[in-house]
C-alpha cells in the first residue's frame, strides 16, 4: 500500500498592480461664443467640459492653442507646449463640470481654433487624453472662437467750413476699417456718449444703410 501525503506550508498571495489610464471626455467640451455671438476684446470666452476616469482620479481641463499635447503636471495643473488658452484654476472630481475662461485680445479677430485635453492629477504618472476634442455641434458650441473687434477711423471730416447758412445740410465723411469685415454704420452724436449702439445724449445723423468695410 502507497501513502500520498501533500504537505502545503506558508501563505500564498498575488497582487496586481492597476495602470492609470488618461480622462476622456464625457461632456463637451464647448465654448460660448458663435458667429451671432462673438466675444467683444476684453470680454471673456468660457470653455466647459466634463471628464471621466477610470481610476476615478480628479482632473484638469486644458485649453491649447495648438494639436501639440499638454505636459501633465506632478500633481497640478498642466501645461500646454503650443501656446495657452486656459487651463482651469483647481482639479475637480471624475464626472464633475468643470471651466475654464481666457480674456480675448486684438490679435484674435475674426476667429481662433482651440485644442481641449483634460489631464488627471497624481503625484507622478498623471496622463492627459490621447486625442484632443475640439468640441461636437459646430457653431457655437465647437472650434473656433469668435471675435468681434471695434472698427477704426482712418478719415473723418465735415464740410461745414467756415459755417453753414441757417437751413444749410452739413455732411459728415468717414472712411472707416474693420477687422472682422462686418458692416459699419456711422453715428454722429451730439455729445461723447455712445452706447449699445445709440447715441445717448442725441445725435446728429446716421448713414441710413449700412456700408461695407
């Protein structure tokens, strides 16, 4: 007869360890200018998003002005290599909205394409979205931006010379430009008060039909 005996010592366990893996967007992201609704210089342009994360890790948006990707931060905020738009100010939860604003300047007239990541925050290892998203829905929730940039003078003059006889018609010319290539219309008030598109304290004309740039 045989005997079989099986002798199992000590503890057996197995450990695994979880990779992190990068957000991805859930919602967005979007911006809240359109062609109907540009951003006036000065004003701020708002870009909104939400992002999940599988290892339900906080997050930042990123904002860039190039397809070139961020470099994530050592827990903080990220960096774009391609130039800034914004990047918002604190990390928030996984699933949780999140925004970011930029002041527009002059040299945005017109138009501007942005490049949105979203970026987790870990003291090392933190990853950024594969691809960037330059939103969904086109106008005016997707890339570009819009900008609306105030019109200039290059000549301004009237004919009343030395005066006008009582009855007498004075006429106002202007040549005037336009960055955005929108139609102008001229205003000429009685006093310097100008706003929302009316001349507050009275005004002396205005051009009927709107000219070109």
């Amino acid at each position: 007869m045989y005997h079989i005996t099986s002798v199992f010592a000590g503890n057996a366990s197995t450990s695994a360890g979880v990779n992190n893996k990068a957000p991805v967007f859930s919602v967005g992201p979007v911006d809240d200018s359109g062609t109907s609704t540009p951003k006036n210089v000065g004003a701020n342009v708002t870009f909104t998003a939400t992002a999940t994360d599988k290892n339900s890790d906080h997050y930042y948006l990123a904002v860039c002005q190039t397809s070139t990707a961020p470099t994530p931060g050592a827990d903080a905020a990220p960096t774009c290599n391609g130039g800034t738009f914004c990047v918002s100010s604190t990390d928030v939860a996984a699933g949780t909205s999140t925004s970011c604003t930029y002041p527009v300047t002059s040299g945005d007239a017109g138009s501007r394409a942005w490049y949105a990541y979203v970026c987790d925050k870990l003291a090392s290892g933190a990853l950024c979205s594969t691809l960037y998203s330059q939103g969904t829905g086109g106008d005016p929730t997707a890339s570009p931006f819009y900008v609306n940039t105030q019109p200039n003078f290059t000549i301004f003059s009237d004919d009343s010379g030395t005066g006008k006889d009582p009855g007498a018609t004075v006429t106002w010319t202007s040549t005037a430009a336009d960055a955005d290539g929108d139609l102008l219309t001229l205003h000429v008030c009685k006093t310097a008060a100008f706003t929302g598109g009316v001349c507050t304290g009275g005004e002396w004309c205005t051009n009927a039909t709107p000219n070109s740039r």
